[in-house]
C-alpha cells in the first residue's frame, strides 16, 4: 500500500533521524563543554583575587603591628619620623589596594551570574537561506536540525556568504 514505508524508505528515515539526533547531542554537548571552560576560567581568576586580598591582608598586620611597636617606643609623636610616615603611607596604599581587588572580585561574582544565568545564544543559518540569525530568532526555531548550521560568530557567518537577518541589525 502506499501509505506504507518501504524498508529502504524506513531505513533512510531511521539514519537521518538518528545523525539529526547525533548532531544535535554534540552540539548541546559543546556548549555545555564551552560554559565549563567559561566557569573555570572565572573561578581561577577569583581564586587568584582572593589569594592576593589575603597576602594584602597579611601586609597590613604586619604594617599594624610596625606601627604598634613604634606607638610603645613612643617614637611616633615625633611626626617627622620617617618610619613612621613610611608605614603610614604603605597602610593607606595597602587599604586602597584592597578596597580595589574587593571591587573586582564582586564584579567577577556578578560575571558569574551573569553567565549563569545568561541564554546561549549562538549564530545559525538554513542550508536553504542565505540568512543568519541568533539562535533565539523566530526564524531560527523553525530551521531543521538537518540543515541547521553553526556558526562561531557573526564574521564567521558573513564570510561564509550569509547575510544578517534583522534579528541581528536590530541590536
Ligand atoms: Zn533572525
């Protein structure tokens, strides 16, 4: 009948089906593999921030007990003791510099989140169009996963001969 497959029919279906399935595994499995290298990469540069706030940190009890010690000596009434001024000076740089890299780490956390939180959005393109789009484009969800392609940015798409849709020209 001929409403019926035949088996090399269903067979072509089958495999088109499941490289479709393939395809979009691996993909799914790149952007996951991509956001992983991007936590990594923030976590070791907030790791670093927290390591030099604590040598910072470190530094100014020292600079504090200095200053201590010269406060027993009762040196330090005498302003112009260089020391003393030397050390002061080094406590408000050392406070500053603080106050800088907690800055910095906050705006790594807020990064973090900002990534987490963020949609991926990539730039695809219909084997059968000659325009791209980002990946949350109405016209992109209506791209089969058998002519979908994946580009790694705008130029790539651009040199690649597509044109930009005006989800892209609008932002
Ligand atoms: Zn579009």
């Amino acid at each position: 009948m001929a409403n019926y497959l035949s088996k090399d029919e269903f067979e072509n279906l089958a495999s088109r089906l499941e490289s479709n399935i393939i395809h979009s595994f691996r993909l799914a499995k790149q952007d996951i593999l991509d956001l992983q290298d991007h936590f990594l990469n923030l976590s070791q540069s907030q790791k670093l921030i927290v390591e030099m706030i604590k040598e910072l940190r470190e530094h100014e009890i020292q600079i504090h007990a200095a200053i201590q010690n010269l406060y027993k000596k009762d040196q330090i009434k005498h302003v112009e003791n260089s020391d003393s001024k030397y050390l002061l000076t080094e406590l408000k740089e050392s406070e500053k510099r603080i106050s800088q890299l907690i800055n910095s780490a906050s705006k790594e956390k807020i990064l973090i989140k900002e990534v987490a939180s963020a949609p991926i959005i990539h730039i695809v393109a219909s084997k059968t169009s000659t325009k791209f789009h980002t990946s949350n484009c109405p016209y992109a969800h209506n791209i089969k996963p058998k002519n979908l392609i994946r580009f790694k940015d705008k130029t790539d798409a651009k040199n690649k001969g597509f044109k930009a849709c005006s989800c892209l020209t609008e932002n």
